[in-house]
C-alpha cells in the first residue's frame, strides 16, 4: 500500500474526529470546510512522521486541535495552501457535517463554540469517550487540571442549557 492509499485508508476510517472538531470550533459551514482542508493538509505533512507506539486517534485529536486551536485565533480568513493533495482526500463530507442540525446538537456546539479553546479541546475529547488520563496527554495538562475542567465545563454547559429551556 502506498503512503498515499494509506493516508486515504486513515483519513476514511477517523474522519469523524476531524469533522467532531471542526463542529466544535466553527459555526459557520465555510469556516468549518476551510478548517477541515487545513486539519487535513497538515495530518498529510505529518503523517510520515507518524509514531506508531502511539495510537491514531490520539495523534490525530491531537494535530486536529492544535491546527483548530491556531484557526480559532487566527482574525482573518486562511490562505490557501499550496500542498498538492488529491481532491477525493480533501472532499468534505456534507452529510456527516448536516447531520449535527439536530436542534440539541446544534445548541451544545453553539454553547462549545463560545470556549475558549482548550476547554473546547477538552470538551470534545471527553465527549468522544477519552479517559482524563489520554485527554491529559493529548493536550498536555495534569489529569487533574482535565477532571476539574471538565466538571466546570459541564457546569457552565448545563447552565446554558437550562437557561435556554426557561426562555
């Protein structure tokens, strides 16, 4: 298998962490296919410098975040990068992304929306199912700092939500 099949093969199999952070970070659909392309390119210049004593999705959450981390902070719009990858890698998957409008789903990533970033990080790993211990490590923080985030962002996050109910 070629680097480039295998990169393929990667990307089909875990572009769910790419999309369940793009969702977190972003609002609106354009942002959203612009970070998606961007979280891609650079997995692709990184991947053959992929460790495997590491596991995938660990790697993966980690490159997607850090390049949504640099996206959010970013005022203006990215610059197209010049990298060469084939259009079937970068093809967004409208589906996947459309079937968030569920209004709950749409309301926890407006709330997720308005964190900052590293909660957001947090947020979205403990949403997928990470332990304390593989969020602490993907983002290097305490485990911890990760348990009394994550209670206070649930915290924050119900509050909203109730707040919303009563209106």
């Amino acid at each position: 298998m070629t680097l480039h099949q295998s990169f393929t093969a990667m990307i089909e199999h875990n572009k769910g962490i790419i999309y369940k952070v793009a969702n977190g970070y972003c609002q609106h659909k354009e942002d959203r296919n612009d970070l998606v392309q961007e979280i891609m390119v650079q997995l692709w210049r990184a991947f053959d410098k992929y460790d495997e004593q590491y596991q995938l999705s660990t790697w993966m959450y980690r490159i997607s975040l850090n390049v949504a981390i640099s996206f959010y902070r970013k005022s203006s719009k990215l610059k197209e990068d010049s990298t060469e990858i084939n259009d079937d890698i970068l093809q967004v998957n409208e589906d996947l992304a459309e079937q968030q409008q569920d209004e709950n789903i749409r309301l926890l990533y407006e709330f997720i929306g308005g964190l900052n970033p590293l909660d957001k990080a947090i947020i979205i790993l403990y949403l997928e199912s990470h332990t304390h211990q593989s969020i602490a490590d993907t983002l290097g923080i305490s485990q911890t700092n990760v348990a009394t985030k994550i209670a206070r962002i649930k915290h924050k996050l119900n509050h909203q939500f109730s707040n919303k109910e009563s209106k």
